[in-house]
C-alpha cells in the first residue's frame, strides 16, 4: 500500500464567516459561506466514503484563509512536521493546527524560522522523494530547514520552481498513484516529473490539475470534462466535488485537508 496515496486519517476545519476576506490573487467573486459548507460537506463525506476518520476542526474566525489547513503542517508516516507560512495573515494557523497532530503523532518537529518559510500547498509526496515547489510563499530557507528535518526521517527532498503566477506547486499538480502525477504542461515542460509516468491537463482546464488521490478514489473539482474523461480514460475511480468557492481564493481539493496515517 503505497504511503503516499493511502492513509487511514484526514484533518479538516470548517471554513469561518470570515472566508469572504480570505486571499486571492485576482477578485473574481466573493466566496458564499453557505455554498462553500456544502463543498465541504460533499469533500468530507467523500474522504468518509474510503472508511478514513476525518477530524472535522472548528472554523477560526481570525483566519480567514484557515479552511485551508494542508498550508499548516507536512504529515509523513514517520511524523508531522508544522509549516511556517509565508503570507503573514496566515501564519498563526500553524500553531492552531499542532496540537491536534501532536494528539496523534509520537512525533512532531517544526520549521522555527525566524527567515524560512514553507507551505504545504507547495510540497507534493511521493513515494521516491518530497518535491518542494519554491514560490511566493516557500523560500530556499524553508527548503533547506525542512530537507534537514525530513533526512533522518528517511526521505529525500528535492527543490523544484512553482510556475510564476500561480500560487502553490499543488496549484498545477497532483499525485494519481504511485508512479502517476497529474500536471498542467506549463508545470511538467520544466521536466521536473521526469521518470514519473505523466498525464497532462488538457488546454484550458489547468484549474482541474489539483486533485487528490485518496486511498482508492481521486477527488476532482467539479466543471472539467476534459480532465475527468481522460482520468476516468486512465481508469481512476473519480469523484466530482464542487470548487466554485474555494477556486476564488485560489484553493482547491489539496488544500482542504491534511491526509495521514499517524504512527
Ligand atoms: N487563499 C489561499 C491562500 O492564498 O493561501
């Protein structure tokens, strides 16, 4: 059972009335609460429907962007690792977040800073390395701080470049199984995937490369025919979930959740 794609665990929070200020690099809308709870609702029955425990955190109002809880931590087998975020208004959703993994992991470290910043959004697992997209929000002092945290745990880290323009390395890509990633071709032409087996977005749906493969399912933002029909094509089991709201403050199927199996 590959440890990157199956996990007993998943950790959410319920996004704040306060969602309506969260980040977003252009304004196209301004996210309804009630629309984006049922999303929600519809992702965590999903993660529910492979028989994983999903902790469902309560929302915090004075983090707007807190809905996205895979910014605040990196959750390997052998242990947790607390994020230092990059946006400043986001910083303090790292602490909120670590003592509920510190309830389920015998082992929690944490990027201490004070100059290295490292969000999860940008961290893709597999099941060779952890690739480290660096972006507006990750920076070569995070990367360094977290490769010296993640050797002695066994794993390897190699940096690689977000695209310019587009917030997270998950913005543009996705784990599918063990050897398969998803990408957008303005992501995969920097050839950092290669010796993975590829499959591009189609022209026009790069808002569908972040999914997630979740035990045996892949959760896919609704609105994207292309993208399912050449998923369904690959023979992934596919589940369609709405991202109107989370897609205006650049959020999609990663950032809803962290996913682990804690030792
Ligand atoms: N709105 C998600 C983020 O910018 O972190």
């Amino acid at each position: 059972m590959s440890f990157s794609t199956h996990f007993t665990h998943a950790i959410t929070r319920r996004p704040a009335a306060s969602i309506t200020k969260g980040l977003r690099a252009v304004d196209i809308g301004t996210p309804d609460l009630g629309l984006m709870q049922a999303h929600h609702d519809a992702y965590i029955a999903t993660l529910r429907e492979t028989g994983a425990t999903v902790i469902e955190l309560p929302p915090l109002d004075a983090y707007p962007d807190s809905v996205f809880v895979e910014d605040t931590a990196l959750c390997l087998p052998q242990g947790a690792i607390i994020m230092r975020p990059g946006a400043p208004s986001r910083l303090g959703e790292a602490a909120e977040m670590a003592p509920h993994l510190r309830a389920l992991y015998g082992q929690v470290l944490e990027i201490t800073g004070p100059e290295s910043f490292v969000e999860g959004g940008d961290i893709l697992v597999t099941e060779r390395e952890i690739l480290v997209g660096r972006s507006a929000r990750t920076n070569a002092a995070g990367i360094a701080e977290l490769a010296r945290l993640t050797a002695p745990l066994g794993h390897k880290l190699r940096e690689v470049h977000t695209p310019p323009g587009v917030l997270h390395f998950k913005t543009d890509c996705s784990l599918l199984d063990a050897e398969t990633v998803l990408s957008t071709t303005r992501l995969s032409a920097s050839g950092c995937f290669q010796g993975y087996r590829l499959i591009d977005i189609p022209d026009s749906e790069e808002a569908a490369a972040n999914t997630i493969r979740f035990n045996d399912l892949v959760l896919m933002p609704q609105g994207f025919p292309k993208t399912r029909d050449r998923l369904l094509a690959a023979g992934y089991d596919i589940r369609e979930i709405g991202n109107s709201e989370c897609a205006k403050l650049d959020g999609g199927m990663s950032c809803l959740s962290l996913r682990f199996t804690p030792k």
